[in-house]
C-alpha cells in the first residue's frame, strides 16, 4: 500500500478513536438525560412548588436549579441521581423532591402520577412539606423501587394496592400523613421489605396476621388500628411500635420475639399477664403504659454487685444489666404482687407506678439509684410498704424518686414526684390493710 494511503488510513483510526473516547468520558458529547425522563421531571415541577419561607432565600427554593435549557439535568438539577454516564440515555434512578433543611416549608401541590414514567427510580423521597391529595398507584409499575419515603406531608386516600405488590421494596415510610384504610393482607407479598412505618396517620383495621417474614422495623403508632396483635409475628424484627391505637388481647405473639430491641405498645387496651421473655437486657427499651395488663412480673437472675456494707462507696456499686438509655415503663395497669428483685437491674429510667404493687421495694432497687444505674424510679400509686435507705450514702443528685401515696411515708428527700403524683403522701389505712394483709401502712 502507498505510503500516503497508509498515514490517511492511520489518521482516520486515531479520529475514530478519539471521537469514541470522547463519548465513554463525556467529553465533548455528553451522554443526555432520557427524553422520557425529561418529560417526566417537567410534569412534576409542574404539580409541585416551594413554599416560600422568610428563613430561606429565594435560592434556596428546590426548584430553582430545575432549568429544563441545561445540557444536562443530571448534574445541574437537585435531588435527581442518575445512572451511569456510560448508558445512553442516562436514567433517573433516585428522586428527592424537597430540600430537607430545617428553613424550608417544604414543597406544596400534588404528586403527579408521571413519576410513573421514571421506571428505572429506585428510590423516591419527599422531604417534609404541605404536598396533598393521593398517592399516584402508578408507582406499583416502577418494578425496581427500593425506597418509598412520603413523610409528614398531608397526602390523603388509601395506600394504594399496587404499592404491597413491588417486589424489591426494602422502606416503605408514609408516617405523619392523613392516609386512611387498612393494611391488606397481601403486604405479605413484599418479600424484601425491612421497613414498614405508617405512623401517625388515620389508618384503621386488624393487623394482617402474616408480615413480611424478613420485617426489621415496625411502626404503626397513633392510628386506630384494632384487634390483636398477630399470633405469629416475624421472627427478625428489632423494633415494634403500635402505641396510640385501640388494640387489646394478650401478648402472646411477643413471646417468640428474641430479636426484639424496642417494644412499645403503650395506651391500648392490651390485658393479661407479661410473657417472662420481655424481661431481659436486650430489650432495652420497653413501654407497655396505659392498657389493662395483670399479674406480677417474673423473678429474675440478680446480676447487681451487691453492698458489702453500709458503708461501701457508690462508686463500688456496678450495674451490667440493662445499662445506659434503657428506659421500662409498665405504669397505669393492674400488675401486682411484690416487686422482684432482679427484673429490673440497672434500669435507667423505671416506672412503675399506679398499680397494685405490695410489700417492700428491693434492696436492689436501692443500690441502683445509690450507683446511678437508675436516674428516675417512679413508684407512686402503689401498696408498698418500705423503701430501705442505706444512711450511709448519699443518693446522686441526678436522681428522681417518686414514692408517694403508697402504705408508707416516704423519707425525706424522696419526693421527686410530677405534679399527677398528687399531694398525698401515703394511702389511707384501710386501703393498705386490704392489699397488704393488714401491713404496715408507715
């Protein structure tokens, strides 16, 4: 071949190769944004809108980098993250609407069912604001969503259908909304679902008796859900919530829940005995106020360091039970019988009043406020009969202890009581003498 068909043939191989690295670097023909994806982000600025706020300035506004003229949205518009820029076209797979800051109001309008053409979102976020109306059931179409954060809005309707049948779903968060209905049994369907919290909405019903089998966290406080909890509840979850609804019957279900971290089920009309399992460390926080719950709580194994003598320092005194930030309140039920001696070891924040408990309060109880493993101890409203100060130490100054109206005067100093506590000191006689056999009333 000549010479000269050779360096032009060379020198197309070189322009060919640069014009390729050029469109695998994005440089200078940068791989666009979807069409379709385009569209779509149009159509949902179009039903939305910031609030403004007189903390924020104008540029702080959401929308304001949303300039449907740039080059490329992918880099230049909030909240969106696309994929790869070695795809063409590049797809929206992560859309967070609202700024979030603690200055903004947030967004306003509707949710527009074109989210729905966004199909390779996998996940979709709507920061806190005043966004009203349904959510779209087209987001059942969008196959890869992994994440569905709507929170503390005021999106009304019922949960759609099509949402409980995604089959990658990992969060579902709807919580602070005004979405009403009931939770259908097919949530069973979503197999990956971790996070289910539908908190603080209008929502009502019986708890499907079949979760997602590998459910993590639960929250369904403050609706008006009804009935019992489910008989066989995931074996995998850490954290329960259903406080604030109008559910009742006994606590079987919670029995198997060896995972369990946090537990409250408070102000509800829960009855019957406590299952012996809730009562250990790793259950480290557990609200069961306000139903109708009766029977004592189980004796368990002391694990305090006990005092050698009166004289023994607070600084001897270790607690390895429960520990930091464990909180337990089992106040305003029915339980009665004495208080054990070891249930409770270590308990940071320990309410037990306004129940029926009797006899003397442990000497374990004690050396847990003189240790400062136990900074509030609630036992107002009771039948107790002694509370045993050691006279040689001198509680913390961080503690709070409330004794009153028990069949006791309580000792000086131990009146750290709220104002629901009352005046009264002590219980009348009469009412001591039944409860404590005719015990001492102090």
């Amino acid at each position: 071949m000549h010479k000269t068909s050779r360096s032009f043939l060379f020198l197309l191989l070189v322009l060919f190769l640069l014009h390729s690295l050029s469109k695998i670097q994005g440089l200078p023909q940068q791989n666009s944004i979807s069409p379709i994806d385009l569209s779509a982000l149009q159509q949902i600025e179009n039903s939305l809108t910031d609030v403004p706020s007189s903390r924020a300035p104008p540029s702080a506004r959401f929308f304001t980098s949303w300039d449907f003229s740039s080059h490329d949205p992918c880099s230049t518009f909030a909240g969106i993250t696309c994929s790869s820029p070695f795809l063409n076209p590049r797809r929206v797979t992560s859309l967070i609407l609202g700024t979030g800051l603690s200055g903004s109001l947030g967004l306003a309008g509707s949710l527009s069912p074109s989210i729905s053409n966004l199909t390779e979102l996998n996940q979709l976020v709507l920061n806190p604001g005043i966004v009203t109306g349904p959510i779209p059931a087209q987001l059942g179409s969008l196959r890869n969503l992994r994440v569905i954060s709507l929170t503390n809005n005021r999106l009304t309707g019922s949960i759609p259908l099509s949402i409980y049948a995604l089959p990658n779903l990992h969060t579902l968060d709807l919580s602070n909304n005004q979405l009403w209905g009931s939770i259908p049994p097919s949530i069973s369907h979503l197999d990956q679902l971790k996070v289910l919290v539908l908190a603080s909405n209008r929502l009502s019903g019986e708890i499907p008796n079949e979760l997602p089998t590998q459910l993590l966290h639960l929250d369904l406080k403050n609706n008006f859900f009804s009935g019992t909890l489910p008989a066989r509840m995931p074996l995998s979850i850490r954290y329960l919530s259903a406080s604030g609804n109008s559910m009742w019957g006994p606590l079987n279900g919670l029995e198997s829940l060896s995972e369990l971290v946090y537990l409250d089920i408070s102000m509800n009309r829960f009855s019957g005995t406590i299952p012996p399992s809730l009562f250990r460390s790793s259950l480290s926080s557990m609200l069961l106020q306000r139903n109708n719950l009766s029977g004592g709580v189980p004796q368990q194994k002391n694990t305090t360091t006990p005092l050698s003598s009166p004289s023994s320092s607070s600084s001897s005194l270790k607690l390895d039970f429960y520990g930091e930030g464990s909180i337990v309140d089992l106040s305003h039920n029915m339980l009665t019988g004495e208080l054990p001696a070891g249930a409770f070891s270590g308990v940071e924040t320990l309410f037990l009043n306004n129940n029926r408990f009797t006899g003397k309060v442990p000497k374990e109880y004690v050396e847990s406020l003189y240790s400062g493993g136990t900074k509030t101890l609630y036992l107002q409203h009771n039948y107790l009969t002694d509370f045993p100060i050691i006279s040689d130490l001198k509680l913390p100054d961080s503690v709070s202890v409330c004794l009153s109206y028990n069949c006791m005067v309580p000792p000086v100093g131990l009146t750290a009581c709220p104002a629901s506590a009352g005046e009264q000191l002590s219980r009348p006689a009469y009412q001591c003498s039944k409860f404590n056999n005719g015990g001492s009333t102090g």
